[in-house]
C-alpha cells in the first residue's frame, strides 16, 4: 500500500473563524490574510508535488516494471529446455494405425514400421453364472431374483393377463397365458433358465403395454425381446437373461458367500459376506493384483482380465481351503478356463524393407524398437506404414523470436521512461501519458539505467568453453546489420536471423543448446562450459525481481522511496501545523486592530455627544 499525503486531509487546515471583516477598520484584512497565506502555503505545495512524483514513480515501478520483468523471466524458461534446441518431430504417412512421440535422443531417419497385432490380455471366463437358476413352482414373492415382480396385470397380444406374486408361482403364471386367448404359448426353459413364448400359428408376438400395472414381462427380461424362429418355423420370444440373474446390489451372502480372503496373484483380498457385489468389485480393482474384475449384467458373470498384457496367468485361490469364502465357486472362477493374452508385435525396417527386425511388447506402446521414440500402437497393419523423424528446428526459432520481441518491447519502454522528461507545472498533481504512468516519472531513473545496461552487457556475453555457437551473434541475434540505424545501436534493440539459428542446429544443436541455457553447475549440465547467456539472464532478472530483491529494495514502501515518502509526509504536516498558527496570528491581530478601532471611535463618539451636550444647554 502507497503511503498518500493526501490522507493527512491538510488541505483544510486552514479554519476561519466566523468573523465579519473591516466592521471598525473599512479593510477587508480577511481578503489580505488569504493572500499572505497563499505566498507561504509555496512550500507546501513544493512538498506535495515531491510526493506525487515519488508516489508516481513508485507506482511504475512496482505495478509496471516488476511484473514486466517477471513475464519476460518466466518467458525464459522455454529457451532453457533441452527439448526447445534438440526437439525431433516425427511424421508418419498412415496415421491410423500408430502414433509416434520422439524425444531429443531420437535419430532422424525415415523407418518402415508392421504391426503384427496388438498386445491382448489375460481373461478368466467364468464356468457358471453368478446367480442360480429359479423354482418355477415356487411363490414369485420368495424369488432371488434382481427385480421383485410386482402385482396387477400385463398384456400380451392385447389380452390383459393378471398376476398376484404373494400366492403364484411362475407355473401358475404360464397356466395363465396358455389357457388365455393371447395366442400363445409360454414355457419355462430350465436348460437356460428363460421364460419361452411361442407363437402359435406362426404369428407375430406383442409384448406389453403402456397400461401395464405389473412389471412381470421386464422383470423376466421379456420386454424388447427379439422375435426369433425355432425350428418349427414357429415365432418365439425368450428372456434376454437368464431368470435367476443378481444385481450388483445384492450382498455376498445373498450370493452364499462367506467371510475370508482370497487371493489373487498372490495379494490378499478381504472378503466381508455383508458387502454388496459392486463394493466386492471396487475392492479388488483398487488391490495390487493388478487385474480388473467387472459383472455382466446380460451374462450374469463376473470376469477377471489381466492389468498386464501378453501371455502371463491369474492366479485365484482360497487363502483357506479348509474354510473357503465360496468366492471362487459362486463366481465360477475354480478351475476356470483362461484366455492367454499375446505380446504386441511389429517389425521394423531402416533400410526400405530389405530388412526387418521384429519387436515385442507387453503392452500396445512399444519403446524399444527405435531410439527415442514411442510408438503407441492402434490397430494391425495390411501395408507397412513409412516413419520419418527429423531435427525439430522450428520450435527454438519460435521461442528465440519471442525472446528477442520481447526483449526489444522492454528495451523500448526503458529508453522511452528513461528520456521522457516531466511536464513543467507547479501543479501537484502529474499529467499522465497514454499508457497510463505519470509523464516524466521515471525520467534519468537509475534503476531502469542498471537493468538497460545489465541487458546490454548480457547480449554480448561470450559462453566459454564453447568453439562455433558461443555467442548470441553466431547464431543470428545481433543489434542490426550494417546500415540499420544509430537508434537500434543506441536503444539496444536486437534483430534477428532464423536462418543462421536453423544453420547452427543443423551443424551443433547441442552446442546452441548450451549457448543458451547451460547450467554447469547442475547435474544435467557441462561443467567444461560456462553458464549459457539465458542462464545469466535469469539469473540477473532474479536479483531485481525476486522479494527484496533491488526493485523493492528502491521502489516498496520498506524501501528507499518509501523512506523518502515518510520523510515528505512528516514535512508536510509540520509545514501545515505551522501555517494554521501563522493564520491564526494573522488574524488574531486583524482582529485586535479592529477592536482598537472600534474602542477608539466609541471614545470619539462619546467626547462629541458630550461637547454637543454641553454647547446646547450653555448658549
């Protein structure tokens, strides 16, 4: 927070008594003291402009020049990635099949890649559904079934068909259709646990209806049945799943399943009977035995996949045979059949198919084939798809022109604070230009000459260590060719040529790189060559920038200018504490003037009533 004089409110310290001016006198002293005062309030308004110009200068300084700053440092980091000068792009003439990332270890080269097929995974395929097959003789109402069958009546070929699940079993139910004139003929299948409608005479078959008041057809999963031929020819309709199928709802003892554990891959999996099946499921999607487990709610299985692809085993047992949970019964998963998964495979040619070198993975991301590449395989391949990997010079050209725009837009707004000069006004208050920083604030400012010149010193800085590319004119950032002006030499502007930086990354890539950015005091870094010149950059913005660092130091109200405003402040308010006594004296005399004034003419007043007296009674 700035410190503001204004707040001192001195502006009124003048306060007037109520007084009538010149009543004795005929002088308007009122008139004259405003005057006299307005000659001695110059030093006040001399310190009130200091202060606004300091407030000012601070302001730019802070709000302006800091965070100006700060962008470009952040802007810098670009520059310090390796990637930024030892980028490969990588570009494929099918892309459907493949995607391919590159690295700055990739060689350029153009590649011929096959895939052979994609990795699969390892599959437990259940033996048994999870839920059992119905009594159709026994009460609807005492049914394990997912979805309890509710009262009223359904249709079917549009006769209404009742049905009350507290006293009827399914039995009694397909007596009921079959003795209607629904045309039809229902039967239960135990071979598969379904609800068969046939169609008698061949014909179509209408399930249900919007003014259906029990749920009897999609509770057997009739509703939006297919209608199929049997062999008969004959129209039929069979539930989609099989009766006796759960829900992910129901608790593992409802399944008949008992606490414990399991194991799986060799990692233990609590069993608690009075989990539900979804929460059973989480848990062991969540382990560590690296396995998805998942219900078919169509097939009424619970399946296990392998997390790792290729021809590996899942391993399920009992941690307790002698007390087992009933996991691996109820679920089917004993002595259960597995699909082996396989390894990716593709093959690669560097030499435009004479050759083909043939590599595996466990996964459809295959890192080893090519040298700094990943290839993330989508599909198998009928043609070879081509690979071309080439040296990414575009990406340094980009992020070294912004470097050298930004750089000459700080530079610019250096020379311009720096050179323009305040308004001449005695005013306290300073005109502003159209960026919106007081005019003249920053006028011969010292600290925007040390950060110029420590900019300028930089840009000609030469890396040690390094031959060719040591510097910022070998790579084509100079302050103009020949002929290009004094005001570019002088303001320090910089230009540059994407060219010559394609030329010297074509020629020593790692060189630039180290021209730029080397740090060698860092792990990654070349202890033989000095500190890269954007390295130095950042370092010599940091000192300016960071908190308390030299801009605070100068410009925060902890700072040099904040001394100076506190200094201003006191001054202002003893200058003003000392006009309003000089006021006060002012009138204090005006006003015993006035009262011996008006002492004296009550004394004329009386000696010539007195001598008029006398001279009226002595004719």
């Amino acid at each position: 927070m700035n410190i503001n004089g204004n707040n001192l409110n001195i502006s009124n310290y003048l306060s007037m008594p109520i007084s009538m001016s010149g009543v004795a006198s005929g002088v308007n002293w009122q008139s004259l003291i405003s005057q006299m005062m307005s000659v001695s309030e110059k030093p006040l308004n001399s310190l009130q402009a200091q202060l606004a110009q300091i407030q000012n200068e601070q302001n730019v300084l802070e709000n302006q020049f800091k965070p100006m700053l700060e962008n470009f440092r952040e802007s810098l980091l670009t520059l310090e990635l390796p990637s930024t000068f030892l980028g490969t792009t990588a570009s494929l003439s099918s892309p459907n099949n493949m995607s391919v990332v590159t690295t700055s270890n990739a060689i350029p080269g153009s590649y011929q890649i096959k895939i052979d097929n994609l990795a699969t995974f390892t599959t437990i395929n259940p033996t048994n559904t999870v839920g059992k097959s119905i009594s159709p003789s026994a009460t609807l109402s005492t049914l394990q079934i997912r979805t309890p069958i509710t009262a009223g009546f359904f249709t079917i070929n549009g006769v209404q068909i009742n049905v009350n699940p507290s006293t009827e079993s399914l039995d009694d139910v397909i007596n009921s259709i079959n003795s209607s004139a629904a045309g039809v003929t229902a039967s239960y299948s135990a071979s598969t646990d379904t609800l068969v409608l046939t169609g008698n005479s061949n014909a179509v078959i209408n399930i249900g209806s919007s003014s259906d008041t029990s749920n009897f057809l999609s509770a057997t999963y009739l509703t939006n049945a297919p209608e199929t031929l049997n062999s008969s020819g004959d129209t039929t309709v069979s539930s989609t799943t099989h009766l006796g199928a759960v829900s992910t709802g129901f608790t593992l003892s409802q399944l008949g399943i008992s606490s414990g554990s399991i194991s799986i891959n060799g990692f233990t999996i609590n069993v608690n009977a009075t989990q539900t099946l979804s929460n059973f499921i989480s848990q062991i999607n969540s382990s560590n035995a690296n396995v998805t487990a998942w219900y078919d709610p169509n097939a009424d299985k619970v399946y296990l996949k392998s997390n790792v692809g290729g021809p590996v085993s899942i391993n399920v047992s009992e941690t307790n045979p002698s007390s087992p949970t009933g996991v691996l019964t109820t679920f089917g998963w004993a002595n259960a059949t597995q699909t082996t998964g396989q390894n990716a495979q593709i093959d690669v040619s560097q030499n435009n198919g004479t050759t083909w070198t043939t590599y595996t993975s466990s996964t459809n991301k295959v890192t080893n084939a090519i040298p700094g590449a990943i290839i993330n395989l989508y599909s198998p391949t009928s043609n070879p798809v081509t690979l071309t990997i080439s040296q990414d010079t575009q990406r340094a050209v980009n992020a070294v022109q912004n470097f050298v725009n930004s750089f000459n837009n700080i530079v610019n707004w250096i020379n311009t604070q720096y050179n323009q000069q305040p308004p001449q006004t005695n005013s306290a208050s300073a005109s502003t230009t159209a960026s919106g920083s007081a005019q003249g604030v920053l006028y011969q400012n010292q600290i925007l000459n040390q950060v110029l010149s420590s900019m300028k010193k930089l840009v000609y800085q030469m890396v040690p260590g390094l031959t060719s590319y040591n510097s910022f004119p070998s790579v084509g950032i100079t302050t103009g060719a020949v002929g290009s002006g004094w005001y570019q030499t002088m303001a320090g502007t910089l230009s540059f040529d994407p060219s010559q930086l394609v030329q010297a990354l074509q020629n020593n890539a790692q060189q630039v790189y180290e021209m730029f950015a080397n740090d060698p005091s860092s792990p990654n870094g070349n202890p033989s060559v000095g500190t890269g010149i954007i390295k130095q950059f950042d370092n010599t913005l940091y000192q300016y920038t960071q908190f308390n660092g030299i801009i605070d130091q100068y410009a925060s109200n902890q700072g040099y200018l904040g001394s100076r405003m506190i200094s201003l402040n006191e001054q202002i308010y003893q200058t003003a504490v000392m006009l309003k006594q000089q006021e006060e004296m002012y009138i204090r005399q005006y006003t015993a003037m006035e009262q011996a004034i008006a002492s004296l003419s009550g004394q004329g007043n009386l000696i010539t009533s007195t001598v008029a007296s006398f001279t009226s009674s002595n004719p």
